[in-house]
C-alpha cells in the first residue's frame, strides 16, 4: 500500500488540516506532568520554581501560599485528557497590596525556539494561547506576553465566568514587525498571567497591539488572589500556536509521552537524587571521586540524562545537618554542604562535599544521600 512521509515540522491538526511550525509543542510540561522539585508545598511566600517543572511562580509580597501539583479525577479539563495542574492555594492573605507587590505565573522561552514566529520581520506571525483554568474567584484576568529582548508587550483577557469550574481560554496576540528575538539560550518571551498586584501595575490599557514595555498596562482586571485564603488558582493544558484559531479551530493539544516531556525539563532542571522517592533511595548515589586533600573536602561527579541549557547550572540541595555521605576505604563521612565545583559542561556535573572529612588524600570514595528528606538537583533555568 503506498504511503506519504509526513515532514517532521509539519503535524496536521485543527480546522482545515493546518500544520503547526514544529514537531513538538512550544510549551514544554504543559499538562504538567512532571514535578521534580516537589509534588506540595507550603509556606510560601517568596518567587522561584516551586513545584511544577517549567511554571514560576512570582510571589513579591504578595501573601502565602501552598503551591501544588494538583492530581485532577474529574471536570472539563480532565474529561480532555489532562490529569495533573498547577494549583496555587492562599494561606496568608494581603488584601491591600503595596503598589510594586504583585503574584504572577511566569512561563520562560529561549529565543531559539521561537525564529518561527518571525517577529520583527514583515512576515512576523500572529500567535494563539489556550490553557484550561480554574478559580474560586470569576471576573476577567490578563495575561500577557512580554518580549524581554526588545522591552515589548502585547496582552489579552480572558473571563473565568464559573466559580470552581475548569474551563478552557482561547486568547489571541497580535503580530510584531518591530523587534526580532535574539536566536540564542536565553530568555526571549514571558508569559505572564497576572493575578493580582498593586497600583503599579494597573491604571492604563490593555496592549492589544505590541507596544514599549509600560507597568500601568499590564493588569488591568485583577483577579485578586491574594485577598482571601479563600482563594486559589489553578492551570493546566498550556498551548501556544503560531497563528490565529479561535476554540473550534484551534490544533488539538498535543500530549507527548512522559520520557520525553520529562526529557525536555530536565534542560532546565535536572534532579540526580531524591531521597524523598522511598524504595530504599534514600542513600541514592551521588557520584563517585576522590579525597582531595587529607582531612579536607570531596570532590564527585557524575553524567546527566540530558545536555542542560547552559554551561554554568546552580546546585539545588537542602539544608540541615549530616544531610550527605560518602563511602571510602574502611569507613563513611557525613557532611552538610555540597556546592558546583570545577569546570563542567552542558551534561556533566562536579560536586564539592566539606565538613567532616576523615580520609587519605587521593582515596576514592562514593557520594550519596543520607537520609530520606535529602535531594540533589541542577538548576539551568531561564
């Protein structure tokens, strides 16, 4: 039977067989399957990756919050195929805001995977982004994208119009003939959906047209979060298409195996150990090296599953006591801190282990987890 190879940049979807710019989505994690930090936690009131691969959360004086990996087992979004969100829960409220405070989702894109759009051009590209959402609160929030090379912004509203409701949002975005993305590793593009803030943010117009980056224009329908630890904020099924659809044409989210979705994090953010998975891994293995200097420190390294973003990750531990070991010739050391070491690249890492150290130098050792609440991770993020 004959058959036609289908290009690997061109998968059909949508109305009228239209064909997406390339193999795989754009977002990366954007069913949120993958959580490698942590699945919950509380308290907390400061910006950074906390739970979901892929998803900032931006909380600058803004309240408390649990921050989760929400398992989902009905409504809308799972009837579509999606069984895990990211879910913010208010537990410190701050119902008056200063004016710089605020609480944003951030989503990070390098400049490289985004020369499809060909903004800055004069065949720059519309742009369509669909999420499913879910809120106590209803009223209509922003969300925006903010092109970090060229200081420009272009945003758009979306209604949660049913309280404690999964409902999917189709939002479109101009095309931008000004200012083309830098073709590199870096931060090109935020998404950013605004949650609540103070008067700096507010007070102008929504930028439906690409425009000079302005902080009055950025969140003009506040949805308030932080007002209440009656409320939070959920997200999930995150898609951006290059072109304009609308929710009956819009190419159907695609849901890549978890080997690869998890392959894609792990550029950013790579965890080697992680004592809190049980089944005996709470002393997992580290790496394997050597006794520096007699009675001074250890050095180990190890491979990554993936090459990483960049050359010069940051080392994602936990702190306490006694939290990491080593094996060695007739004994074990216990230590507290691990730091980056040495010269390393995209898919290697080194490891420097102080305190405690009892060995001859030169001696090889194994370095591992000591307990079950310890871990290990490299940070490559935008």
């Amino acid at each position: 039977m004959p058959f036609t190879l289908i290009p690997q940049n061109s998968i059909s979807g949508g109305v009228g067989d239209s064909l997406r710019p390339n193999a795989k989505p754009i977002i990366i994690n954007g069913n949120m399957a993958v959580a490698q930090r942590s699945t919950s936690v509380t308290g907390q009131n400061t910006a950074g990756y906390k739970t979901v691969d892929r998803m900032y959360a931006n909380i600058d004086s803004a309240g408390s919050y649990t921050v989760i990996q929400e398992s989902l087992t009905s409504g809308n979004a799972y009837d579509n195929g999606f069984r895990k969100a990211f879910r913010l829960d208010c537990t410190t409220a701050d119902a008056s805001l200063a004016a710089d405070d605020n609480l944003i989702l951030f989503y990070f894109l390098e400049g490289q995977d985004l020369q499809m759009i060909k903004k800055g051009t004069s065949n720059a590209e519309k742009l369509t982004l669909s999420f499913w959402v879910k809120s106590n609160k209803t009223g209509t929030a922003q969300v925006n994208l903010v092109d970090n090379d060229n200081s420009r912004i272009c945003g758009a509203t979306y209604t949660i119009s049913s309280a404690d409701t999964w409902e999917q949002k189709v939002v479109n975005y101009a095309a931008d003939t000004t200012g083309a993305f830098d073709n590199d590793n870096n931060k090109s593009l935020t998404i950013e959906w605004f949650l609540d803030s103070g008067s700096t943010f507010s007070g102008g117009a929504v930028p439906t047209a690409w425009e000079a980056t302005s902080n009055s224009d950025r969140n003009q329908g506040n949805l308030d979060i932080a007002g209440s630890t009656d409320n939070d904020f959920a997200i999930t099924g995150i898609q951006l298409e290059v072109g304009e659809y609308t929710s009956s044409t819009l190419p159907p989210f695609q849901h890549e195996d978890f080997g690869t979705n998890m392959a894609r994090c792990q550029r950013y953010f790579t965890m080697i150990a992680d004592g809190r998975l049980g089944g005996g891994s709470n002393e997992a293995v580290i790496g394997t090296g050597y006794c520096h200097s007699a009675n001074g420190n250890y050095f180990a390294s190890g491979t990554l599953p993936v090459r990483m973003r960049g050359y010069d990750p940051s080392i994602f531990t936990v702190t306490g006591s006694s939290n990491y070991k080593v094996l060695r010739d007739n004994g074990e050391d216990y230590f507290d801190t691990l730091t980056m070491y040495g010269q390393y690249n995209e898919q290697t890492f080194s490891v420097d282990g102080t305190g405690n150290v009892s060995c001859t130098q030169g001696q090889g050792v194994q370095m591992r987890l000591a307990s079950s609440s310890t871990y290990l991770g490299v940070d490559s993020e935008l």
